[in-house]
C-alpha cells in the first residue's frame, strides 16, 4: 500500500452557513470559521472541507453557483477566504473546497445566454431538448425523469420552447459535458482554485456528469434509476482522466468524488491508483440503504448485520489499489447519532461508539461538523420552520398536491429531513447556542442546544468531544 498524506488525514466537513455568525446577518460566515481554526487544530483535524461558499442564488445553500470565481456576499469577501486559506495553512492543515459541476445555477451568465436563443453560442452548454406532444396537443417533458427534489427534472423554457434538463431543482440546470468547450471551462475553475493554492476537491455527484441518453426509465424506485439511468454514464471515467491529466496532476492535492449510483463494481473504476481519476469516492451504500418503495421520506428500519456489510465489502472492494472515503453523515442526512444510535438515554455511549467505528476502519475520516458533540435530529413542529429545498418540494407534492397526512409527512422529515443536519452549530448555552448575536438565525437552533454544545465539553475528559480528540491522536499515533 502506498502511503499519502490524504490517507493519514482527518477531514471535517464545514457547511459554512451553519458554522458561525461573525457579522450579524444570522448566516455562518467565513470570519467564523477563522475565529475557530485554533478548536478545529486542537480537535486533530486536518483537513477542512467547505461545502460551496461561491457566488450563489442559493436555492440549494450554494449547490446552485452563480459565479465559480467569486464568493457568496453573505459568507465575506475573496480576501475574507485568503485569510482563511492562509490561517489554515499557517495551522499545518490544509483545505479542500466543494466543486459543483453537474449543474449550475440558472442564474449563471452561461445559462443566461444559453436559454436565449437556439444560435447562441453557449445553447450547447446545457442538455436542451424538444418535448413530446401530449394526445391533447400539448407539451410534454422529452421523458419521464424525475428530478431529486420531486416533479419532472426538465423545465420548459419560454424563450425558445425547448426544455432544460435538471437532475436537481430547476434552478440547477445540468452542463452538457459532452461539448470540450464546458469541460474546458470546468477545468480552468479548478485551475483557478489550485492555483490560489487550496488542497483539493469535493466533487459533488461527479457520478452524474456524463448521460447515457434520453429515454424513459423503466425503474419504479428512484434509486435504482439513479443507479441504472443517471449515474456512471459512458464517458464519466474520460471525463475525469482528463481533468486528472490536464489539471489535477499538476498538484500534490486530494481528490474526493461524491458518487450517488456507484456500486461495488463501479467505485474501484473511480478510484484504483493505476486508473487517474479520483482518490476516494463517497458511496451511498449506508446512506440509501433506509429508502422505502417510496423514497427516503418513506424510510425503512435497516438491520445491524445488513449496515456493518456495507462496510466490509466496501472494505474489499478496494483491495485492488483503492482507498475508502469513511462517513456517517454529512450535510444531506440525519444526524449520525439519532439515525445509527440513539439520542435518547444512550446518546453518550452511542456517540462514541460510532466514533469508535468511523476512527478505526481502514480508509480516511469525515468528521461532519456537530458530530463530534453529539449533535442530533430536530424535530420542528411546523413545515414553516423548514428551509431545505428537498424537504419543501417533497411537501408540496405529497402533502399539498397527493393529500398525505401532514403529521405523517413530518414525522418523516424529523427522521429524515437534510435540516437535521443544518441547524447551526452549537458553541455554547448562550442565545441561538452562540451562533449568531442577530436573535434571527437563518433556520431555529435545535432546543437541546442547553444540554448539547461545545462548551459544557471542551473542556470534560468523559466527553464526545474529547472522545473524538484521544481517537484522531490515536489513530495518527498508529498509522
Ligand atoms: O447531493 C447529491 C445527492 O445525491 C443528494 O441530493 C442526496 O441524494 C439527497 O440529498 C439525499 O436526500 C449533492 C449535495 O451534497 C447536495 O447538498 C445537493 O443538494 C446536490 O448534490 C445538488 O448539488
């Protein structure tokens, strides 16, 4: 096996907006994840990753970029990020940023000229199609795709009639990989990035940038047409050899592909030493695995045995020269502690028992911020206090337009609504947990912020927190 700094690292994942208010406008900033570097360092982290932090509409929190070379207003300026950038590096960490490729915002100056006429020069940037023409004349999508976040993934555009395809919200059309001209662009914004001197990538479902074609999913349950029809297309392992060759290798920096649709064949395709694409991918054989016939807000109970295989044949899998990304949640899921353990009476033991088990399998760490305290599920009484798109979409179909009883539909989102993971962070017992002095959050602070925050254990030798700090040195201590 050969050893590389990537694999003898711990990351943590920063969702930026949620992290720390420093300027008062109830949103996480990048001044806030400055002023906390020196917890961070002392946790054992070495590697930051920030969810998306660029200019944004953000309809999905920054998934959605306007602008790859500019940073969202809200969160601080360019030279607010070189602070931060330098004050990692002056740390001895390193620092890793989100690249959303699959799409863009609809409000990206590509798309704006792309939706505006059938000769613009950039139309081939996005997948555009004519629909089909329903038996009553009318228009219909050019297929039956359906978008992650509920209702048809294309959207009819008034300017020409033709439709836009959007695997996510319809203000997150996809780029057309198949045109040189859009994977050249891509190439010069990692370009740009490297060469400010950031660690790496993130590359958000990089499993989905190349399509297979346009016809109609036979599948009933969206995963397996997530994994039969959108994701590993036929050209995706040239796509990203290419930006390997052209850009990447240029850079002693780590690469980690998220990969909604990748299997146990596939994921060594992505990440064997010998084939130059990716360092790690993030499966989603645990993250999945609770989805019932009706998708994830229609959740199953999943078993021990069927939940450890998940590990150990990902485990083997990449016995061929592979390496594993090793996560219990992220940004886009329950809470770890209230979805594998419990956060009732065993909440503590729980806490670090899965700590345990995320520190000391084979592959490299992610630490997603809260974890490491034990953060929980929410479970807001009203649909109001909801922000996340997913959650929002998949309420107005169900509840709004299919009649399902809103307490059922809730009781699901407290399981397993993204806004579980979101809520901010918990410093301290102070108002809002001490993560905005605005008295206006961007979305409510989980109530049991009193009893769960950093404060009551940074400095408590029983805690979650300093159980977190002994396993990283530990780990480290035993490569
Ligand atoms: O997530 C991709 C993805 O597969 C998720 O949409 C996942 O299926 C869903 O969140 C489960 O509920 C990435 C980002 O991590 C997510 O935040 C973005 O919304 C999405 O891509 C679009 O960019």
């Amino acid at each position: 096996m050969k050893r590389a700094w990537w694999k003898e690292s711990v990351v943590y994942q920063i969702y930026p907006r949620s992290f720390k208010d420093t300027t008062g406008n109830g949103v996480g900033d990048l001044r806030g994840i400055l002023s906390e570097l020196d917890t961070l360092r002392d946790l054992g982290v070495d590697i930051i990753w920030l969810s998306p932090v660029y200019e944004s509409p953000n309809d999905d929190n920054g998934y959605d970029i306007a602008d790859y070379r500019a940073i969202m207003a809200e969160f601080g300026t360019m030279a607010d990020f070189d602070e931060l950038l330098d004050g990692i590096h002056d740390r001895g960490m390193r620092l890793i940023m989100d690249l959303v490729a699959n799409h863009t915002s609809d409000e990206h100056a590509w798309f704006t000229e792309s939706r505006a006429s059938l000769d613009n020069p950039k139309r081939d940037y996005y997948i555009w199609r004519e629909g089909r023409t329903g038996p009553d004349g009318q228009s219909l999508p050019p297929n039956n795709w359906r978008s992650f976040f509920s209702g048809p993934a294309w959207e009819r555009d008034e300017a020409t009639g033709q439709y836009y395809l959007h695997l996510f919200t319809r203000k997150q059309p996809d780029l057309n990989w198949e045109n040189p001209a859009v994977r050249k662009e891509i190439a010069d914004v990692v370009d740009f990035w490297l060469a400010k001197g950031v660690d790496g990538f993130r590359m958000d479902v990089i499993s989905l940038i190349s399509k297979r074609g346009y016809g109609d999913t036979p599948h009933s349950e969206f995963n397996d047409t997530i994994a039969n029809v959108y994701a590993n297309g036929p050209r995706v392992h040239e796509f990203l050899q290419e930006m390997v060759r052209d850009v990447i290798s240029r850079y002693d920096v780590m690469t980690v592909g998220e990969g909604p649709g990748i299997g146990l064949a596939e994921g060594p395709l992505y990440v064997n030493e010998d084939r130059g694409e990716l360092n790690m991918v993030f499966h989603f054989g645990h993250m999945f695995m609770d989805h019932g016939p009706g998708g994830k807000f229609d959740p199953v109970d999943v078993g021990l045995p069927a939940f450890k295989k998940v590990f150990l044949d990902w485990d083997r899998a990449m016995a061929g020269g592979g390496w594993n990304s090793l996560f219990l949640g992220n940004h886009d899921f329950p809470r770890m502690v209230s979805r594998y353990g419990d956060d009732g009476e065993h909440w503590w033991a729980s806490a670090r028992a899965l700590c345990l088990m995320l520190m000391s399998m084979r592959g490299t760490p992610y630490v997603y911020q809260g974890d490491e305290i034990g953060m929980t599920n929410v479970a807001f009484p009203s649909i109001g206090d909801y922000r996340d798109v997913e959650t929002l979409n998949a309420w107005a179909e169900e509840v709004v337009e299919g009649g399902r009883e809103p307490e059922d539909f809730l009781r699901a989102v407290h399981r397993q609504g993204r806004d579980n993971a979101r809520t901010p962070y918990q410093w301290s017992d102070a108002p809002d947990a001490g993560f905005t002095a605005s008295g206006r959050p961007w979305i409510a602070v989980n109530p049991n912020f009193p009893r769960v925050n950093l404060a009551a254990q940074r400095h408590d030798p029983d805690s979650i927190w300093a159980f977190y700090r002994r396993m990283i040195a530990f780990r480290k201590a035993h490569p």
